[in-house]
C-alpha cells in the first residue's frame, strides 16, 4: 500500500513540473516603449508568441488600436489573433496582460507596428470600484514586450496540473511515509 502512495506522490510531483513549467514559460524577444509605434526584432526559434503590454492590468479600447506585424525580408504580413481569455502576468514586480497572440514558422527578421494609440485608456485593473480609488496611468509610460508564449488551453492544463499535482504529491507521500496518519 505504500508503494502505491509513493507512485502518487511521484506522478503529483511530475504533474507539478510540468504544471509550472507550461503555466509560467515565457522568453522575452524585445521590449520597448509603447509610444514608439514601430520595431524590428529577430526571432530565433519558430512557435506562438504574444505581444504585450506591460504596466498595467486592463487596456481597454482593444478594437481601436491595432498590430501590425510583418516579416521585413519578403513583407509577408504575420496573422494576429486576440486571445480568448486575456492572461495577466508580472514579469520583475510589473504587470502586464497578453493583447494578441501569433504563430511564427520561419525565423528572422520582423517588424511590429501598433496603430490608434489615441483613444485607448489603461487601468490597474477592470474592476470599477477599484478603477474609482486609483488614477489610470497614462498611456505612454507602458511598454510593449514580445514573448514565447504557450496556448491558453495549455495554461488551463497548467494550473490543473499544478493544483492536482501539490495535492497529490503531498497526500502521497505523506501517506508513504506514515500510512496510519488518520488511525
């Protein structure tokens, strides 16, 4: 019987790993300031990123401004897509939200370009009663960061697994090591 809650504390401390590994992955290809709408960067290894903005934890006006990116040697224009559930993060103490996510299949040189910052408006978060006590910062002190990224379902299995994997690695070998605990 001990055997059997060592095998589930093991399989709880795998699915932890790969919890946390698909859950908090992300390598930064370039950052810059938002306010200067356009910057070539190279990427070195095909897969999906995001484009995000970062000093704040709820942009609003997403229909308005737009990105635009393209590979700069053959001007071959890169889909974009919004994500379905916008994922916020904190990368060194400052927050961010994922805007738009993209598939590159061949590296190299690109370019992004953010349009129709003009209306868009930034909050420290989307709840109203909080937006009400603390002033929005202005637009122009974000950042803009491009970073490998995983899919959202994949975020969703990551923080199952991660919470699964906690338990049952801690029952398991708790249970391993003194199987009477309850007695």
């Amino acid at each position: 019987m001990q055997l059997l809650y060592l095998v589930i504390g093991l399989t709880g401390l795998t699915m932890m790993f790969f919890g946390a590994k698909w859950l908090l992955r992300y390598k930064t290809v370039v950052n810059f300031p938002i306010l200067e709408g356009t910057k070539e960067f190279t990427i070195k290894k095909p897969g999906l990123y995001a484009a995000c903005i970062m000093g704040v934890g709820y942009f609003n006006n997403h229909n308005e401004y737009k990105f635009r990116l393209t590979q700069t040697n053959n001007g071959q224009q890169i889909k974009l897509k919004r994500p379905i559930l916008k994922a916020r993060f904190r990368k060194k103490w400052v927050m961010g939200i994922e805007s738009v996510h993209f598939r590159i299949q061949d590296e190299g040189d690109y370019k992004i370009e953010i349009t129709n910052l003009i209306n868009a408006t930034s909050a420290n978060s989307a709840k109203k009663v909080t937006s009400i006590a603390s002033s929005n910062p202005p637009v122009g002190i974000h950042q803009i960061l491009i970073k490998a990224t995983v899919s959202v379902l994949k975020k969703i299995i990551g923080i199952i697994f991660l919470v699964v994997g906690v338990q049952a690695s801690f029952w398991g070998i708790m249970l391993a090591i003194n199987p009477n605990v309850f007695a």
